[in-house]
C-alpha cells in the first residue's frame, strides 16, 4: 500500500494546475474516496484538500521567483482572482506575492513520501468475520465529516432519535452485534470545502426487508470484515483505534477496503465518567 501512496502523490504533482478532484484521486488509488480521505488524514495528519492546496501555493511561490507575473500563476494554480490568490499566498506564507517578487524569498511546503517506519508499532487485537448480505436500519442525516472530536451533530441525532423508532429498531435487530450501531457512508467526493458532509446512520443490524416508515434502511452486500475493539476514555478511545486502522494496520495488512458502510457501536461505562468499550467494523477483500 505505502508503494500505491507514492504513486498517488505523483498523481496530484502531475495534476497541481489542472482540475483534481476526490473523485479522481480515489479512483487513481483503487479506494472509496471517504476510505482514501481518512488514510491519507490518518497517515498525515492533515486532509487531502489542504495538502493539495499548500502544495500549489508552494509551486506558485517558486514560479513567481522564475519571474512569473502574478496574474499567470494566479490562473495557473486555480485562483479566480488576484485578490483571492493573493489573500491565500499571504495565509500561506505570511507573504504577499508581489514581496516574494521583490525580496526574492518564497516559503516552501515539500511533496510527502510515504515510508514504512518501525516507529510507534502496536500490539493490535481484531478478528476476522464473514457476515451475509444485512441491512442496516435506523435514522440518519447528513454530517459534517470529522475524525477528532465529538461531533455536535451526531450528537443531536441521537438526540432525535424516538422512543417509538427505538423500540421498532430494537424488534426488527436480529444479527449480530446486537447493538445499536454507527454507521458512515456516502461521503461528498467534492472536497474544496475542507472536510465536506457524509450520512451518519444511529440504528440495528437486521435481515428484515419490511421496516417502519419513519426508519431508513440501507441495504449491506456480504462482506468480509474486520473488527477492532477499544475500550478507554470517549471519543478518544475509539478514534484513536480508527487512527491506527488506517495508519499501522491496514498499510501491513493483506487486506484493502471495500466499498461499505464503516460502522462502529459503544457501550458507556456505568462506573467511570466518559469511560467506553466497544468495536469496529470495516470492510474488506484479501489482496
């Protein structure tokens, strides 16, 4: 996989001044675009959009000290207007591109390579499951993608969540885990705005095909799939073991992923305040 990452930052280097979008970037790396934006978050610590960005304002630096008018590499690197190329080469550097011009000194932002590093190995606990075709039913709404954090909107679905829903969800679960659970899925693909949206699904796991009105259902194929537990303080303890799926395990697996719904389920500690155990489940295929 870390060969597949080098080859997707060489990709985006031939593309700096033409249109790239998710959409591309995915395909080109053979993985759903949400699944590739969250390797790529978890192994930089930075999002695809904002690396693409810095590193064409870096490229525009350097093409300004060739001698470059502004005006060119403002267009050449996708910016509308002087003004907005200008605004953002200052954000970016603390520089207005005309004083690059003048002073002869630009910042830099230098393409990442990818390497496999021994540094920071974990001990990594998952089991394998094999799971038929299910449909995942509950409520949702669109969200605002976050990998850090409590998320205020899920938040407030759950908080929407009935007691009548509660009770349709609870008679119509009968596979496993038998626990309401998280899911994530259809991800914007159009990424200029940061993070973008995705759908968020609170609800049960079930083979039932007729379900309540007020229940949305979304149809599961058979998978393989991979499950992680965690267990320490919320939200913590769980993004941190997503972090390290994306990160340490997946990179030095034998697997890839899927396109599927990424679902997790928690169970709060009744003795330890925000303390939490729960699992994991992702798709995948044996490469």
């Amino acid at each position: 996989m870390i060969r597949e990452l080098n080859q997707v930052i060489d990709y985006i280097e031939a593309h700096l001044t033409k249109e790239l979008t998710l959409e591309n970037i995915a395909n080109y790396a053979g993985v759903s675009d949400y699944h590739f934006r969250r390797i790529f978050y978890y192994l930089t610590g930075t999002t695809l959009y904002e690396y693409i960005r810095q590193r064409r304002l870096s490229e525009a630096g350097m093409a300004l000290l060739r001698g470059v008018s502004v005006t060119d590499v403002a267009f050449t690197y996708g910016y509308q207007s002087l003004e907005g190329f200008s605004r953002a080469y200052k954000q970016f550097s603390g520089n207005l591109p005309s004083e690059v011009i003048k002073n002869g000194k630009c910042t830099s932002y230098p393409t990442l390579t990818f390497t496999i590093s021994v540094q920071g190995g974990k001990h990594m606990e998952f089991r394998i499951e094999k799971k038929p075709a299910f449909n995942l039913v509950g409520v949702s709404k669109r969200v605002p993608m976050q990998f850090k954090g409590v998320n205020q909107e899920i938040v407030k679905l759950a908080q929407s969540i009935t007691a009548r829903q509660r009770e349709k969800m609870h008679t119509l679960q009968n596979i496993e885990p038998y626990e309401v659970v998280n899911a994530s899925y259809e991800a914007d693909a159009k990424f200029m705005k940061e993070e973008g949206y995705l759908t968020h699904l609170i609800g049960v796991l079930t083979t039932e095909e007729e379900i309540d009105s007020s229940l949305e259902k979304v149809p599961v194929a058979s998978h393989t799939w991979v499950v992680f537990p965690f267990d320490g303080l919320f939200p913590d303890s769980l993004q941190t073991t997503m972090a390290n799926i994306y990160a340490q395990w997946l990179p030095s697996s034998h697997y890839e992923l899927v396109k599927a719904p990424t679902f997790s389920f928690t169970r709060m500690s009744q003795e330890q305040s925000n303390y939490a155990s729960g699992e994991i489940w992702i798709a995948v295929k044996e490469i």
